[in-house]
C-alpha cells in the first residue's frame, strides 16, 4: 500500500520488541519508525518520528507507560499519536488511568502476535487513509444493539436463564456505551446493576463468575476461543478470565464491528 501507519514500540524486553517488529515488517500497512526500551526514550521518539500508534508497555524503567501517556498529554503536537497499551497485570485500575490519559485501547500480555495485528489493524482503519473516500455507518439502536450482545452471549453458550446472564448482558451494555467505564468495575458497574435488580454488587460479581465459568465448562469452546484470541490463550482454555477481561473482549469487539464509539 501507498500509505502506511508508522508504529513506535515501547517495551523493554527486547525479545518481545523485535518479534513484534518482524510481524510489523511484514506486514504491508505498517512501518515501524522506532523501537524504545524505556519510558523517556519513548517521548523522544513520539515527538523526532511523529508515529500514528505507539505500542506501549505499561512496566517500564526510567519512565513507566502512565508517565509517558501524562507526557505526551502536555506535549505541544499538532497531531498526537494514539496508544495501545500493554500489561502483563489485567487491573481495573490501571485500565482507568491509561484510558484517561488518551490510551485507545488496552491489552494483557502475553498474546497471540498474529491476532494481535489483525486487530490492530482493524482498529487503526476505522479512519481510512483515503480521506477521499467517505464512509459513514449507520449507529445501532438500543433495540439492535441488545439483540447482538444476547445472540453474542447465546453463541458463547451462557445460559440465558441465570442471573449472571442479565448481569452480564447489561456490564456489556454499559462498556460498549463507554469504555472507560471497564476501569470502575467494582465501584460502578456492580453498583449499577445491583441498583437496577435489587441485589448487592457482591452478588452481582459473583453471578456474572458463575456464568463465565459455565459458558467455558459447557458453553462453545471454538467461539469462546475465536472471541478472546487476544487476551491470553492459556487463560482461556482453562477458563481463568475475570470478569473484566470477559466483558471488555465482548464489548470491544461489538465496539470495532459495529463502529460504535
């Protein structure tokens, strides 16, 4: 392709860094213009290549991923890159912060390389490179948009008549409405619900485990495995996803091929 999204990385394990340079080099609709192996080396790097993306770990010497994202955020650039961030720790917490801060969309290592591109690229083409080329999406009612999350939560196999099957249909609702909202999990999602059916968050978080557990002990193992290819395989063939991981990898996905947001 004539254009290409230029691509920063920032991690420093160095291993890591080139594999996931070669996938890059090989692939067409990327160019990677630098490779940082610390925090301060990478706000360098943003302002002398000016990337479209920067990949960015959050556990890092010097300066760590959330110092770069407050960095950045004061920087004077006409046009500031956007972030992937990365963390081998899945805490709702840091989650918040790093979306705060201009982070577009977050990731728990260790992955699938290959995955990983694919959505890379399909979140980076959101926006076409032609701007000539106008393309507008149509947004899905609210009607719509419960039909898609219930057949998506049907095909993964939960059983729609328990509990945590409402729970987790309305925690999607609210993620897919705002992303920043996977970040206060405990402190917003769980109340919401609980207000909304008349229960305790605490009830509302064990239900909704209740019913990931059983969708990865009897539910679809190949659309479970399709659906979070990207978080962490090992995890999800032992069916070890929290609660967070399970709706952010609904939510986002029905995010990307829905437009929404």
């Amino acid at each position: 392709m004539e254009n290409k999204y230029k691509v920063l990385i920032t991690d420093d394990n160095r291993n890591f860094c080139s594999l996931l340079k070669e996938a890059l080099d090989q692939d067409d609709s990327f160019e990677v213009v630098g490779v940082a192996n610390d925090g301060l080396r990478s706000v360098e790097l943003i302002q002398t290549t000016k990337p479209d993306v920067v990949i960015l770990d959050i556990i890092m010497p010097l300066l760590d991923g959330l110092g770069v994202l407050e960095r950045v955020k004061d920087l004077d650039m006409e046009e500031k890159p956007k972030f992937i961030v990365m963390s081998a720790v899945g805490h709702d917490d840091i989650t918040f912060r790093a979306i705060n801060l201009g982070a577009s969309y977050y990731v728990v290592k260790p992955f699938d390389l290959k995955e990983f591109l694919r959505r890379l690229k399909q979140f980076m083409t959101e926006v076409e490179l032609n701007p000539a080329e106008d393309v507008t999406y149509k947004p899905l009612s609210r009607d719509e948009l419960n039909t898609v999350v219930t057949n998506t939560l049907k095909r993964l196999g939960v059983p729609p008549h328990i509990k945590g099957y409402m729970y987790l249909r309305d925690a999607i609702h609210i993620c897919v409405d705002d992303m920043k909202a996977l970040g206060k999990v405990t402190k917003f999602i769980y109340p919401s619900i609980a207000e909304k059916y008349e229960t305790t968050p605490s009830r509302v978080e064990r239900a909704i485990r209740n019913a990931i557990e059983i969708a990865f002990e009897r539910g679809n193992q190949d659309e479970l495995l399709k659906m979070f290819k990207d978080t962490l395989d090992s995890k999800v063939k032992k069916g070890r996803l929290t609660n967070s991981e399970f709706i952010a990898g609904i939510a986002d996905k029905l995010r990307i091929e829905h437009h929404i947001g």
